[in-house]
C-alpha cells in the first residue's frame, strides 16, 4: 500500500482572513475599513459597497466594481455588512485556536485587521490595542505550538486612505503600509517567519479590496505598481529586522486548460493564463515580462514609477510562492475575459460545487509543477477548500463530501513532492471554522471543520460543533499525512 507520509516539518494548518473571521467592529478604538461598507449578497445577488456622494445622495455599487468618483464608504442602517461581527475571533480567538490545536495544527494563517493597528492609515503611531489583540493571538498560538503565518493586507485598506488619497491610486498608500509593515515586525518579527504581503491581486479589485474608485486599466495597473513597490520595500524592511524569515504573496491559482486542442484555443489559453501570471511574475521575477509590457501599450496604460522602483523590484522579490487552489477553469477563443483576465468556464469533464466551481485535484498538482518550473522558489498552498451546503443534525455535520475532496488533494500535493520533486513548504485549508464567504457574503457557503451557528444575516448563536471531518483531519494532520493511506 502506497505510504503518503509527507515531508519533516511539513507545515499542516488552516486559514482565514479578518474581515470575513474576527469581527469586533469598532472595538479596541478600530478605525473603518473598505471591506466595512461591503453588504452581504449571493451567489445571483452581488454584495454591494454602499457609498454616499459630496452632494449626499446614496448610492451602491458592485463590490468589485466601479464606485464613482468622489464617493466615500457609507453606512447604511438598513443593510447588513457581515464584517462588522463576522463570526467573532475576536471575543473566541482562545477558543477556536484551542480547536485548531486539536485538529493537529502546526501552522495557522491570519491577517491583520490595518485598522485595528493604524484606525485611518495616517497616525504616527500603532494603535496599542490592535497590537496587543495581535500578540495574545500570537501568544495562544504558541502555547499549543502552532506557527503564524500572518497576512499583512487581505483585500482591504482603512477608509480614510481610500476616501482621500484613493487607496493604492496613491504613493501616500505605499508609505502608510510600510508603517504598518514596520509595526508588525518590530513587535512580532521576534515570533514569526512566515509573512504574506498581500492577497489574490491577481483577482479583480475595487474600492472594497484596494480603495480605488476606477477599474480602468490605467488606475488598476498604476495602483498594482504601488503594491509591487511597497512589496518590495516590505521584503527590504523584513530580511533587514528578521533576518531568515520568509516573505511571500498570495495568488489565486485555479488550473487553466484550453477547451480543445485547437491551436487557437492553445494560444488563448497562453495568454489568460500570462494575465494571471502578470503579479507574480514581477513580484517573484523582480521585473515586467516583455509580453506585459507589450500588453500595456496595447491598454494605452503608462506606469508612473519613480526612479528607485525597477531596481526595487529587481533587488528583492519574494522568498516563496503562495497560492489559493480551489479550482480548475477551461479557456478557448471565444471565452468571456474579465477586465484583469480572469476567466471561469467550466470543465465538460469535471463535475462542479453548488457555486459552479469544477472540482479538479489533479489540478492542484499541474499549478504545483507550473508554479515551481516558473519561479524556482518554495511553494507553498494557502488556501484550498470546499465551499459546501452543509446540513446541521445532531449537533454536527456528516461532511463525508468535505473528506473526499480534502483527500484527493493531499495525494496529489504529496505527488508533486515525491514524483515531481516541487518543494512545497505547508498547507493551510481554507477555512478550518465556518466564516464568512468572500465572493458571496453567505454563511451557508461553508468550508471549516467545524461548524459556527450563524446564518447569512447573522443569527445565530456563533456557538462552534464540530463536523464529521474534524476527526479525520486530526488523524491526517497528527500523522503528518501517513493516516491517508487507509482511506
Ligand atoms: C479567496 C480569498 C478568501 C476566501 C476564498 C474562498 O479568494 O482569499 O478570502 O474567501 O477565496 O472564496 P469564497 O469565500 O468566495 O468562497
């Protein structure tokens, strides 16, 4: 019988991001975030930014889209942003690291809530709350032993920066998150090695995720300009204050496969797939590709830089390769293509989750080998998981569904390794406690391990019972993959 015991020290964990797990709106003098005005939605009703113009009026847009300008986030009392409780780390952190514990955890992923640490982005100093928040999260973790891996910035910005310098539009953005990098690693670098400057900027993005009003080709690649210089700056300042740590980013990396083998759809696969590849590559190369320069002209885009960026870029890129894996995606030359080059078709061959996305292990493995043969760095998987409709009996949730998908991935992850030779550094599933989905703003949309009592408007108890796959991830996390093989 074939052995799947992974690697020593291979790191086996979970992940989640703060404004979709933590909570604790406006608590420990919390500032506004982006991802505050963001309302819950479906997947057939898409969640909103609500904002409001200079002249008052109200007004919403799409939370991924164009927000005009001017705009500035607004609150409305008649909607419900389920960032403001999401499902409540913040008051149940001891708990739910108790659990992850359990489950064999030797890793956990979490980002850090800007707000909570610079309120508007602008003050000189941290905010000592946040920090502290932070730290008795840190000091938790190490009681169990059990690694952070932090992400700086998922996917929001305080709402000052966005509302007056329009977010990543603007240098000022690059200097606040170095301030918060700086913070971050003054008083926990002595504690952490694994860092993640950002998340998915491959993924569309809007005012929500970047602060930015416009998602013009020119706004969007000069505001990813920024991020990529502050990256590096962040790499400089973490290789300079924890030496031998390690910086990554985050990617979103669905497999891509052309619908035939027609040249033309071979050729559309290449370039959606360069599109995808477009952030990675300037971060982990240090440089733009000639095709993305080639591409830019096309979009009559002209990157802004000043005159240490290039070099910047080029001194230092990242240490290793994160990346999010949920699915697969087909491509041929007639696909619909979203501005940034994302493209969801599905796959004749693959059946689907409720949500439309393929189910592909396989996948997991070719993204594994594509990744390692492009950048020659450590990979490793940040986020991967099934989002499900889970049914609640008894007490727990029979996700045998959950198990499956989670096993035909860990063999291939642990075939990349032994047969194709990728080093791959750990594993964090995507999200080991129910919490709130990103694209959708659902609860019922569920991945974890463990099931929170709340619904899509945010009744509920928020009490955690643990599922069918608890016990099973616990058997393969414990035996560092081995227990895979009696399954
Ligand atoms: C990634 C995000 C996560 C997470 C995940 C699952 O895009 O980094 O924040 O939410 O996808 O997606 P969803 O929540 O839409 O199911």
């Amino acid at each position: 019988m074939k052995d799947y015991t992974f690697p020593d020290h291979f790191l086996w964990g979970g992940a989640s991001a703060d404004s979709q797990y933590e909570g604790g709106f406006g608590l420990g003098k919390r500032g506004l975030a982006t991802t505050d005005f963001v309302t819950d939605g479906s997947h057939t009703r898409p969640r909103q930014v609500t904002y409001k113009m200079p002249d008052g009026t109200i007004g919403s847009c799409d939370f991924k889209g164009e927000m005009p300008s001017g705009a500035i986030g607004y609150l409305d009392p008649e909607q419900y942003y389920p960032a403001h409780q999401a499902v409540d780390f913040y008051h149940r952190y001891k708990e739910d690291i108790a659990l992850m514990a359990e489950m064999g955890f030797n890793i956990y992923r979490f980002s850090i809530c800007w707000t909570r640490i610079f309120p508007t982005g602008m003050e000189e100093e941290p905010n000592e709350e946040g920090l502290q928040f932070y730290e008795n999260v840190i000091d938790e973790l190490e009681k169990y032993h059990i690694e952070p891996l932090i992400t700086i910035c998922h996917d929001q910005l305080p709402a000052y920066l966005a509302d007056h310098y329009d977010g990543w539009s603007s240098r000022k953005t690059i200097d606040a998150y170095l301030k918060l990098c700086h913070a971050c690693f003054k008083r926990y670098g002595a504690r952490v090695k694994y860092w993640l400057t950002f998340n998915e900027l491959n993924v569309n993005k809007g005012y929500a995720q970047i602060g930015v009003h416009s998602t013009q080709p020119q706004q969007h690649y000069q505001a990813m300009h920024h991020i990529f210089v502050a990256s590096a700056y962040a790499v400089k300042m973490a290789h300079e204050m924890m030496p031998g740590c390690m910086v990554g980013n985050m990617y979103a990396m669905s497999a891509l496969y052309p619908l035939t083998c027609k040249p033309d759809d071979m050729l559309a696969q290449v370039n959606v797939r360069r599109l995808t590849y477009y952030y990675s590559d300037v971060m982990l190369k240090g440089k733009y590709p000639n095709w993305a320069k080639k591409m830019l002209e096309r979009l009559h885009v002209t990157l802004k830089m000043e005159k240490d960026d290039e070099q910047m870029l080029r001194d230092y890129p990242l240490d290793f390769c994160g990346f999010s894996y949920y699915r697969s995606t087909t491509v041929n030359k007639d696909s619909k293509i979203s501005a940034i080059g994302l493209c969801m078709d599905t796959n004749p061959y693959l059946e689907a989750t409720p949500w439309g996305w393929p189910l592909d292990p396989k996948g997991l493995r070719y993204v594994l080998n594509e990744l390692y043969d492009r950048y020659d760095k450590p990979v490793m998987v940040v986020e991967n998981g099934l989002g499900e409709i889970d049914t609640f009996a008894n007490g727990t949730v029979n996700d045998d569904y959950r198990i499956s998908y989670l096993k035909d991935h860990f063999k291939n992850m642990h075939d990349a390794i032994y047969e194709d030779g990728v080093e791959l550094l750990g594993y964090t599933m995507w999200a080991p406690i129910d919490l709130v989905s990103m694209s959708t703003g659902e609860m019922k949309k569920r991945y974890g391990f463990v099931y929170v009592d709340m619904d899509d408007k945010g009744h509920g108890t928020k009490d955690r019972y643990k599922k069918k796959s608890f016990e099973w991830i616990s058997q393969i996390y414990k035996s560092n993959g081995k227990a895979l093989k009696e399954e």
